[in-house]
C-alpha cells in the first residue's frame, strides 16, 4: 500500500511502475469528488454519489474507507482480495485514515509513506497543479502536515524527490523482478 500526502506524486510514481511492471495490479478506489479534467470513471476512480458511497460501506463492500478534503475515498474490497488470492502483486494508493483501517483488518500488508523531499516542494506541487482554489490548497497543506507526523506508522518510507528513484525503490519493496 502507498500512501502520502496530496501532491507527492502518489500516482506520478504508480504510473512510472505501471509503465514498468504492467502485470502489478492497481486497485481502483471509489470516491465521492468530481472528475479532475482527464479522469475516466473507472480508470482514476470509480466515481459515485454520496449516497452510492454510503451505502457501498455498510454493506461491507470496501477494505477501507475515509472522508479527506471535504470527499470520501474507499478501496473495494473484492477486487483486492482476488488479486492477492491469486498471487498477483497488488497496490493500493490510500490516504493515511485508510491506511490504519487496513493495518487493522490485514496486519501483513506492507504499508509504504511517500514523502516529498521538504515541506516547501510539497506546497510548490500543489500550487503548480492549478486545479483547486488557494484556500483548497491550504486545507491540503495542513492535513499534509498531520500526514507527515504519522510516518512512524508505516514500515517503509520512500522520498519522491525522484520519480524513477522513487519508482525504483518501490519495485525493490514489492519484491517484482
């Protein structure tokens, strides 16, 4: 599982591995935001309504499942499953509310931080996405902030001020040859 704070390139470094490695298999997560402009449902996300979200977590049908920046996030539980009884290397790309949900529920999973290199090149990366309002970003940089505390939480850090280097590292962690 792969986690970090918004802006640290979470998906820039699982697309350099995807590219690689094509047989990892990426969960897919739902989520209750808007398509950012270039998002395919079912692709990025599985985008729902809230009502849609809610019920899909009381029937238990998500791994995990967290309300980030104003939107809920959840991973579907069945797909995960079969990938791992199949014995086909699998990633999650999970904020840090679901990446304790899913310590709890499978303590063997091998739960990955990506930092960024400072504080400073966290907040450049969120202001250069130009995608959210100045005060959106701002809310992302304080939850950043709480996300960066937790890092002790997690077996591995990985610093993405390289996205090969970071991709490399994560190959390395996910035992792919």
């Amino acid at each position: 599982m792969l986690s970090g704070p918004s802006g640290v390139g979470k998906g820039s470094v699982i697309a350099v591995v995807r590219r690689r490695h094509p047989d990892v298999w990426l969960s897919v997560s739902v989520t209750t935001r808007s398509p950012r402009p270039g998002e395919t449902d079912g692709v990025q996300y599985h985008f729902v309504s809230p009502e849609e979200f809610a019920a899909m977590a009381e029937r238990g049908d998500l791994l995990e499942h967290a309300s980030y920046a104003g939107n809920s996030y959840g991973t579907p539980r069945a797909p995960v499953q079969e990938q791992l009884a199949a014995g086909r290397p699998a990633l999650l790309e999970i904020e840090l509310q679901g990446a304790r949900q899913v310590r709890q529920s499978m303590p063997e999973a091998q739960l990955v931080f990506l930092k960024p290199p400072s504080f400073e090149e966290l907040t450049r990366r969120l202001k250069g996405r130009g995608t959210e309002a100045p005060e959106r970003v701002l809310e992302r940089l304080q939850l950043a902030m709480t996300e960066m505390a937790a890092e002790p939480e997690f077996d591995v850090a990985v610093v993405n001020d390289d996205l090969e280097h970071a991709a490399d590292r994560l190959v390395e962690l996910m035992k792919i040859t």
